[in-house]
C-alpha cells in the first residue's frame, strides 16, 4: 500500500474534512435525528426524504485531485458527503469517518470468479464455484478475526490525512454484514440464481443444507463478534438513518449488543420464487440471525408484494421495503400502520426532458396509497442523470412540495 502523500493531497484532504465536520454540526442534523427517530418509532407520520444514490461519477465535483489511490479513496467520500448535504433531503451526517476492519477470514471457501466487461461502469458474470450442490466439500465455516496490524495501519494512514479535523473509529464489527451477510446474496454468487431456482424444485435437501451452513456460519461469526466486544454503535443497518427511540443512537465511541442495534436482510435473489419458497429456503434460515437484533429493516430492490405476510414472522421488524417494482397500493393495504415503509420511486423516472413532471404525477398517485401509513421516500439506484448535476436537487424540491402539500 502506497503510503506516500504529496503535501497537496494532505491539503485538499484537511480542506475536505473541515468542510464535512462544519456540516455535521449544523443544527439541522439534531433536527433530522429526531424527526427520524419518531418515524421510525411509528409515531410521526411526516415522511422524510432519504436520497441514497445520485450519480455521483456523473458530478463535476467527483473529480479527483489526489493522485495516491488511499488518498483519492478518502477525497471522494468527503467530496460526496459535501455534494450529497447540497441535495437537502433528510440524511444526516455524522461527525466521525469509519474505517473498516482488516479481517482475517472472509467467504466461504471456494474462489468466486467473474468475468469483467470491457466497457467503463459495465457488468460482470460471476463463474459459480458450487457446480454440484451435493459436492459441498469446499465449504470453510467462518471465523471473527480482525488483522490487527493491518487495521492499525489503515486507521494511522487515515488519521495522517485528516490531520485532526474529523475523528477516525474502527468498524470492527463481523465481515458477514449487509450483502455477506444476508444468505440470499451469498447464494447467488456461489450457486447462480437460475440454478438456486431449479434446486427448490430437484435438490430441496441438498439446497436446505447449503442454506442452514451459511446461516451458521453468520451467526457464528455475530455471536464472536459480540463476545469480543467488537459490534459497536457505529454498526446499526437498516438502509435508512438508523435511529429510533427505542434504541441507542449510532455513536463512534461505545460499545454494543446486537440487541442495542438495527439489523438489516434483504432477499433480492428470490425475487421470482414463491412466498412459500422464499420462506422455506430462506426466511426461515435468516429469522435465527434477525432475532438478536434491537430491530430490523428487510428488503432492497425485490418486489416483497406478496410477502409481507411472511415478513411479519420476523418478531423485531420495524421497516420493510417497498421497491419501484412492488404494488404500493397492495403493500400500502397490507402493512397498515404496523411497519414503516421504506417508499422507493422508480429511478428511471429521472430520464428525460419531462421527467421531473413524471416523478411528480407517479409521486402523487402513490401518496393517494400512502396517506394512511408510516413512510420514508428513498431514492436509490440512480445510474444516471444525464450529466445533470441539478436534477437530484430539484427532485427533492419538488418531492418535499408534495409532501407539504399531502402532509
């Protein structure tokens, strides 16, 4: 790792971070943790606007000036918490910089091959390693283990370029999180999605076996974690401002449980099984991990329509997701006021000369649906906007009109 930074790097960086702490201490963020943690505590009915995604490689301001990768890296998460704070919806900002562990263990044993398109930003195919799902052999059941000398090393790194402007914390939390840590995403790259389907259907006991070892192998690494001390405040996941009066707020000094803190699945490989199935083959070997949770948020991209009978299964769930491809009337009817819904619009309304005017008309109608019920607005999955660096802001604009005029 190159560890050599020009004094210029070391500039632009201190500027950098001094403009993000004034940021994360303007009133509005207190104002923001309170009106978050009142809706997500199913008690203040105002939606809130969460924009998670804005095309930011599209944004003049995500030029880089640093030439040194670990600098650069540092300067473009700085660069788009200054740009995103421009946008002014509700997403807060917090006065600390995360680095993440160094651990000594990740995956599951087998090498996950992909094949990169040529093309910038394009996609990649992933060459599944299990070919035989009665041939598990490869499997390495997971262990919590931090490299402490190379976190070290990444944290000093860090704290050298910010020059005290901003605090540095260490995630130490476990490596299975989020995406490696929700069963469902995991399966797809080791089995193949096509593949997963049809062995619902010709290898039920071999997949429930796949499925039942990486759900040991998660919580094993959780339950390690926590007995380490290693989960901490910083480590709340709901996909959303994770606050809520029932627990702790997310904090870059203090240890926690699993149970003082918001946890987070998703299950966006199922998005074509049946509710049975999804409950079968997955649900039932996640709810084992949910359960240590304070609370949880479930679901991504996938439509969850005709799931959210089996979602209620989960005992601490507080928010489920509703995607631009989901019913929002059918969801809007069946979860009530029992849930918050996280309200995603469809990111492709933002193409086009008309779009804002689209955004509005689809906006309203879905309000007509959600008027009744507890609710955020998240934006995400904005590949594009044309290389228009107001679009977003004026989407908020006009977003938090309607919601003035609904609300």
């Amino acid at each position: 790792m190159n560890t050599d930074f020009s004094q210029e790097e070391k500039t632009v960086i201190k500027k950098l971070a001094a403009r993000y702490r004034d940021i994360c201490g303007e009133p509005v963020q207190e104002l923001r943790r309170q009106a978050w943690s009142s809706l997500n505590s199913l008690k203040h009915r105002r939606p809130l606007i969460y924009v998670r995604a804005f095309a930011w490689h599209e944004m003049p301001e995500s030029r880089p000036e640093c030439e040194n990768p670990f600098a650069r890296n540092l300067e473009d998460w700085l660069k788009s918490r200054i740009f995103w704070h421009s946008l002014n919806d509700d997403s807060i900002f917090e006065p600390y910089f995360i680095v993440r562990a160094v651990y000594r263990c990740c995956g599951w044993g087998w090498q996950i091959m992909r094949s990169v398109s040529d093309e910038p930003r394009g996609s990649f195919k992933v060459d599944y390693p299990i070919k035989d799902l009665s041939k598990i052999d490869g499997f390495r059941m997971p262990f919590h283990a931090i490299d402490e000398k190379e976190t070290s090393i990444r944290l000093e790194m860090t704290r050298g370029l910010l020059d005290g402007e901003l605090p540095c914390v260490v995630d130490r939390g476990p490596a299975y999180r989020m995406w490696t840590g929700d069963i469902s995403t995991d399966l797809g790259y080791l089995r193949g999605i096509e593949n997963l389907m049809l062995d619902m259907m010709d290898q039920p006991e071999e997949l429930h076996r796949l499925c039942s070892l990486l759900s040991q192998g998660i919580l094993k690494t959780h339950g390690e974690a926590e007995a380490a001390g290693d989960w901490s405040l910083i480590d709340h996941q709901n996909q959303a401002m994770p606050y809520a009066e029932e627990l702790a707020r997310p904090r870059s000094d203090a240890p926690a449980k699993r149970k003082d803190l918001w946890g987070y699945m998703a299950s966006q490989e199922f998005t074509l099984v049946s509710p049975e199935q999804f409950d079968e083959f997955l649900l039932q070997y996640q709810l084992p991990i949910l359960k240590h949770f304070g609370l949880t948020a479930y679901g991504c991209c996938e439509d969850l329509t005709r799931k959210i009978d089996k979602l209620r299964q989960i005992p601490n769930l507080r928010r489920i997701a509703v995607s631009p491809f989901a019913n929002v009337r059918s969801c809007a009817e069946q979860i009530g006021r029992d849930y918050v819904m996280s309200y995603r619009p469809n990111p492709a309304d933002l193409l086009g000369p008309d779009c804002l005017e689209l955004c509005r008309k689809n906006i309203r109608r879905d309000f007509g649906f959600l008027k009744e019920s507890f609710f955020d607005i998240t934006l995400k999955d904005v590949e594009t906007v044309e290389y228009d660096p107001h679009r977003i802001r004026n989407w908020v604009e006009a977003v938090r009109k309607i919601v003035e005029e609904t609300f």
